[in-house]
C-alpha cells in the first residue's frame, strides 16, 4: 500500500470505529425505550443501531480484505462482536 492508501484506510478505519460506538449508544437507548414500553422509539433505535453497526462492520471487511493492519483495528472488531 502506499502511504496515501494508508492514510486514507486509517481515516475509514477511524470514522468506523466513532460509528460502531454510536451503535452501541443506539443500543443502550433501544433498551430505555423498551422498558419504559416506548415501542416506537424503540424501532427507531434499533434501525439506527443496526445501521451504525453495519457500517462499521463493513468498513472493517473491507479493511481486512485489503490487508490493512493497525493496532487499532482490535477496538473496532470488538465494539462490533457484541
């Protein structure tokens, strides 16, 4: 890789990892809304929550795919193996 791909793949790799947190917020408000039986809300939670989540986790196939390697890539694969 050249060291603009590079750059470029941390830039991604950095973004998905903010956007893989995001789902894990949607995820915790998924379950406020439930228990306080707020189901719409709740829906909308969970569409926002699985597409954070799948954006990140694309992101990150994508990344292995190209072989980039980075220390931070352990944090994004475990904030979207939850």
């Amino acid at each position: 890789m050249t060291e603009q791909e590079i750059m470029k793949c941390e830039e991604l790799m950095k973004e998905a990892i903010g956007v893989a947190r995001q789902a894990r917020k949607e995820f915790d408000y998924i379950r406020q809304h439930y228990l306080s039986d707020d189901m719409y809300k709740c829906e909308m939670s969970q569409r926002r929550s699985d597409r954070h989540w799948g954006q990140a986790e694309g992101v990150y196939r994508a990344l292995k795919r190209l072989g980039y390697e980075h220390d931070e890539m352990i944090t994004l694969e475990k904030l979207i193996n939850w």
